[in-house]
C-alpha cells in the first residue's frame, strides 16, 4: 500500500494527515499553535517559522509513529495553510519575517496607498478579486517603512503552505489558490502581477515561479527527513489555499457548486467561472480555485472555530474533566447540554464576527448581549448554543450576499471542517439556512484535498475532480426543519439590528473592535 501526506498549517493549529491510496485517513498528528503581536505594533499577529517549524515538524512525525506504517511507503507529500500568511526570504532562502493571516499592522500604509493613489484598490480588486484589508502590499509597505533591514535583503516571498514545502525540499515555489490572496495576482492569468507592486512602489522581483497544484517541485532533503522521518527523496508536490484544497476534499469542484468549511475561521464559497467579473461592491472575495479556469466567490466567519476554543479554555473546565473520564471530546458534552436549551438561547446575543463587508471590514467588540441573571436560562449551555447559532446565522447572510452575486442559490450545501462533527451544530446549520446539509465522512476535507492533489503528482490518480468525485464518501445528511428556520429568519434580522448599534460604540471609541482591517 501506498500512502500520502498533507501537512496543513491552520490559524489555530497545524495537523500532518496520512492517508492511504483509497482515500482512507490513516492518522494524524495535530498540535495547537499561537500567532503572538508584536511589541508595541498595533494589530500585528506574527508567524514564528522558528518555533513552528520544529511543531510542524513534531506532528509529521507523531502522523507516521501512529499510522504505524513504513515510512518509505509514503510516496508524495503536500501542503496546504491559511491563506494570506506571508513569509519573506533572503537570497539564500533563509527566513527574515513571516505574519499569519489577520495580521492588520499596515493601516497606516493602507490610507496612504488610498490618499496617494486613488482608484487603485478598486483596480486591483477588479484583477484580483482582493482588497487591501488582508492583502500583502501594504505589508510589504509596512517592512519597507518599519523594517527596512529586512526589506533590503528580501528576495523573495511566499505563502505559509509553500514555506512547509520549502522546509521540504528547499525549493521556494507557490500556487495560483493561496498566492491569489496576496492581491498582487491576475485571476484571469493564474499567475502575479509585479507591475501592481511596482506601482505600490515595492520590489517586482521577488515573486517565486508559479506551479499549479499536483506538480512535482523537489524531493525531501537530508535535513528535512531528519527533522521529520519523511524518508528522503519523497517527492514534494504543490498544494494550496486551505478552502481550495478543502473543497477538492469535497468534490466542490464544480461550477456552482458550494460548502461551508467550519474551521478557526468559516468559510462560506461557491464555484464561478473564471471570467466572471469581481463584485462591483467590495463586499466579498473572490480567490483561484484548484482548478483551472474556475474561481470562487467567498463570504468568511472570523474565529467561529477559535471563540469556541476561547470558551471552552475559559469556562468549560468541568466539562473537559468529564470528557476526560468519558474519552470524549469536550465539545460532545457541551454539545449535550446545549441541546436541552431553546432556540434562540434564551434571547442570548453574541457580538463576535460581522458578515463580511471586504471594502470596509471590522468588528464590534466580542461580547454577549441580552443576558439574564436567570441561572436556568443563562449558562453555560445556552451560551455554547448561542455561539453555535451565531456562527450559523452569520454563514446564512453571507450565503445570501454570495448568492446575490453569483445568482447561484442551491437547495444544499456541503458542511466539512471540525465543526461539523458536532451533531447539534449540523442540525442548526440547516434551520438558520433552510438548506439540507451533506456531511462527508472525512472531515479533514482540506488534508484530503491534499491527498488528492499528491496523488495525481505522483501518478495515484489520474486528474483531481475526476478522482475527487471517486474519493469523497458521505457520512450523513441533515434536513432542515421549516418551523425553525422561520424562527431563525427573526432571530437573524434581531441580531443584524443589534451588531449595527455594537459597531456604533466602536466608532465612538467607547469599545475595542475585535478585529480591524488595516486602514478602516
């Protein structure tokens, strides 16, 4: 037997997945990991390739120490990340700096692209599908501003995914899927536009050669099948963006097709064909597919996955020595006693992420409103269900703005990632948006899209939609009830009613925006 690997470094964790040749998942190694600001740099989440490294490299091994197999028999390895995370180079391909997705340090580089050159965010949004909120221009402004040592010995720049391949096999590369979410990059070309950064007045040079995803770009080196025991010689093969590459592991491969992929962040994406125009608003994204000549148009949930860890470190210490005993997750037992609560939550609120205004992006501040003093109503239970509902709600108007758009408006919806594990957390999803909800057996969608992508590099499989549609098995579907969803249709105009007067007290500074675009 033959077997692949996908190396997929999260906002929130990074996770090495074996799988077999049949689609199986084998193993895993997964750790959590932290993206810390930076002293005295507003809005700034750093990427420690250092430490992260020698995680990444913790969890390769713990995947193929528990798949209990020959490691020689791994015949291709892949990666895939969050997208947006940037690491810069010197000419000797050693790191100098590296940020993780949301880091927002460049506002003041953002208003200064928009002062000095009006319209320009406008034109390379129509390109690219991208706008400045998370784009690495003003990035790459801020080191040329801040960090001009560093700036000066820049070579080269590349995605997080692409830094796990050059870990590898010492070949700095990337793809059309992640670095599309740079904004210097043609949606219609699949490849980068240096004159954007010339206009911005940054480097144009430092752009690595663009592989599609499933090519070969190197083997493993000596070094990195020390750091890892990947056996050395096993080939390296381009992957991409997390949600690209989760939506191979879906079968979303498709025009029109669309999931939800609930991880750290949610992702709500629907399939378009690659010549439709970007939204004239702003208000949404639109990134490179995996496959050629498709694009997807994209609606994102911040921290939905990471509030919940955030609750569950924070206040569920009871439940998580119950699961202990048990030998269940703890959020099977929150799931349990969320059940038993009403829907609605018993009137609870939270303010945590907006819907996705791209052109101007930013957050109240995380709290929960309209709660009671009533111990039987307000708890633990009703706020994990509250979350679980927000998170949902949420998905739906982005759904619904995805929609509008793309005039594609399906009776379904594939849900993936790890919040569809949770049974209740399903079932909300399909009352809040009406749609029956399909859930794959697999739901470390992203690391078998990888899979996939490996295995048609190394010659497993014949091209990835194809085999991706063969591969991708179903675990279960879920059903909407109409009654609930009438309910949740109230219960979602209350609280967009709710989040406009939240952002109000943002405005007035009285509250601290959870989390800011750069320039808003």
């Amino acid at each position: 037997m033959k077997y692949l690997m996908t190396i997929d470094a999260g906002t929130g964790s990074v996770r090495a997945v074996i799988f077999d040749e049949m689609g199986h998942q084998v193993s895993i190694g997964q750790e959590e990991w932290n993206h810390l600001a930076e002293d005295s740099v507003d809005g700034s989440m750093n990427f420690d390739f250092r430490k992260n490294w020698d995680i990444t490299a913790s969890c390769i091994r713990m995947a193929i120490f528990s798949a209990k197999i020959d490691s020689k028999d791994i015949v291709g390895v892949t990666s895939s990340s969050m997208r947006e995370g940037i690491v810069l180079y010197d000419k000797n391909g050693d790191e100098l700096w590296a940020v993780a997705n949301v880091d927002s340090r460049a506002s003041k580089e953002v208003v200064e692209l928009k002062e000095k050159f009006p319209n320009m965010e406008e034109r390379f949004y129509k390109a690219s599908g991208q706008t400045f909120a998370l784009g690495a221009l003003p990035r790459l402004l801020w080191v040329k501003n801040n960090r001009l040592e560093i700036y000066d010995k820049m070579d080269k720049i590349s995605m997080i995914s692409d830094w796990v391949l050059a870990k590898l096999s010492n070949v700095i590369a990337s793809d059309p899927s992640n670095a599309g979410t740079t904004g210097i990059f043609s949606l219609s070309s699949r490849n980068w536009q240096p004159q954007q950064a010339r206009e911005a007045g940054i480097k144009d040079d430092i752009f690595p050669k663009i592989y599609e995803p499933s090519t070969i770009i190197g083997e493993i080196t000596t070094r990195a099948s020390s750091d890892t025991n990947l056996p050395k010689g096993c080939k390296v093969i381009m992957g991409g963006g997390d949600v690209q590459l989760g939506s191979v592991g879906l079968g979303v491969v498709q025009v029109g097709q669309g999931a939800i992929l609930g991880g750290s962040f949610w992702q709500q994406i629907v399939n378009i064909d690659s010549s439709t125009s970007s939204p004239l608003d702003m208000n949404l994204r639109v990134n490179p597919h995996i496959i050629n000549n498709i694009s997807q148009v994209e609606g994102i949930t911040f921290f939905s996955g990471l509030v919940m860890r955030w609750f569950r470190d924070a206040f569920c210490d009871l439940e998580k020595l119950e699961a202990t005993k048990r030998g269940v997750d703890t959020y099977q037992i929150l799931e349990e006693l969320a059940r038993k609560v009403p829907i609605g939550s018993n009137g609870i609120m939270p303010i945590f992420s907006d819907s996705m205004k791209y052109s101007k992006w930013y957050h109240a501040s995380p709290s929960f409103i309209n709660l009671s003093l009533d111990s039987n109503k307000c708890n633990k239970a009703s706020m994990f269900r509250s979350l679980q509902e927000n998170a949902c709600i949420v998905s739906a108007i982005n759904l619904e703005s995805v929609s509008s758009f793309s005039g594609i408006n399906s009776d379904s919806l594939t849900f993936a990632g790890g919040a569809s594990k949770g049974a209740l957390w399903s079932q909300i999803l399909a009352d809040v948006t009406g749609k029956e909800i399909n859930i794959p057996v697999i739901k470390e969608a992203t690391a078998l899209g990888g899979a996939i992508v490996a295995g048609v590099g190394v010659g497993l499989y014949n091209n990835i939609d194809e085999v991706a549609k063969d591969l991708v098995k179903w675990d279960r579907k879920v059903e909407p009830n109409r009654d609930n969803y009438f309910k949740y249709q109230e219960i979602k105009e209350q609280w967009q009613d709710i989040y406009i007067e939240q952002l109000k007290l943002v405005d007035r500074g009285l509250t601290t925006s959870m989390w800011r675009g750069a320039g808003v």
